[in-house]
C-alpha cells in the first residue's frame, strides 16, 4: 500500500508546520533598559523624582488647585441637612388568627408524625406572622396548618380502623 495515496495522508501542497516555523527570523534580542515607543534607540526610561513632596501636577485639564503643604482646605459653604431615619415596625395583630399549634401537636403524636410536623411548622409560622402583623401570610400559614391536620387526622383514623379490621379478620379466621 502506498502511503501517499491514503486517506490520513497530508496534501501535495502541504508543508510541516515545525518546518516553516524554523524558517521565520527569530525575535529581536533583548535590551535591558529599553521602552516600547522610545524615540531614540537604547533610550532607558525617564528617571524618576525621589522622595516625598507635593505630586506633579498633570496639566490644564484636571482643573487643580494647588494648596501648599501644612495648610488647610477652605470651609464648604452651605449646611449639610440629614433626614433622621424612620423604622416602621408592625405589632402583632389585635384579631390573630387561629394557628392551630395544639391540633399540630396531637396529629403529629398521635395520628401521622410526617404530616404532623409539617403542620406543626407551618402552625409556628402562622403564630410569628401573628406577632409581626402579618395578615395575609398568617393567614396563609393557618389554611396550610388546617389542611395538613386534617389529611394527618384522617390517615391516622383511616389506619386505625384498617387495624381494628384487620385483626377482627384474623381473630375471626383463627378462631373458626
């Protein structure tokens, strides 16, 4: 088999990238001292001042003022006029509304625990948005505390006459 003619093989054309890479002039040799943009050639960086002092000043456009060193700036004129801030706090609702703590506690411990404590939070939730003022999100919280112990209130009866059925059944069945 030819190995120019197979389907991996590079182009008549085709020239070795290492190739062409050693044909190109290598950089220019480094100068220490040396600036791009110098105007002259071998031209090192401007010296720099020494010591501390007053900075430059950077021209007309900048608009400063020079104040020689020791004195103060001069007074601002006008008053300055700051709002005190006002904090707007609710208190707790003077009609609260019912946030069904004692119903959370007992669908938790005696009817359905995972349904119970979800109720259980949202019935603390109910009573904090009570004792912040919050209305809506009380009320919010109290319909989802509700809901959560009836659904736990029911399963918990539901699987309490399940059990009495069932072992009315097997004591039924055994004893014939």
């Amino acid at each position: 088999m030819d190995p120019n003619k197979s389907a991996s093989a590079p182009p008549a054309g085709w020239s070795d990238e290492k190739s062409a890479m050693m044909q190109s002039p290598p950089p220019p040799p480094y100068q220490d001292g040396l600036y791009p943009g110098a105007p002259h050639p071998g031209q090192a960086y401007p010296p720099q001042p020494q010591g501390y002092g007053v900075p430059q000043q950077y021209g007309p456009g900048y608009n400063q003022q020079p104040y020689p060193v020791g004195q103060q700036y001069p007074a601002q004129q006008g008053a300055v006029m700051v709002q005190p801030t006002v904090y707007v706090a609710r208190g707790p609702l003077e009609n609260p509304v019912n946030d069904y703590l004692g119903y959370s506690i007992f669908t938790m411990l005696c009817c359905c625990m995972p349904l119970g404590i979800a109720a259980l939070i949202y019935s603390i939730s109910a009573r904090e948005a009570n004792h912040t003022g919050d209305r809506m999100g009380a009320e919010r919280n109290s319909r989802t505390a509700k809901t959560l112990n009836h659904v736990a209130l029911g399963l918990g009866l539901g699987s309490l006459v399940l059990l009495i059925i069932y072992v009315i059944v097997v004591v039924v069945v055994a004893s014939s």
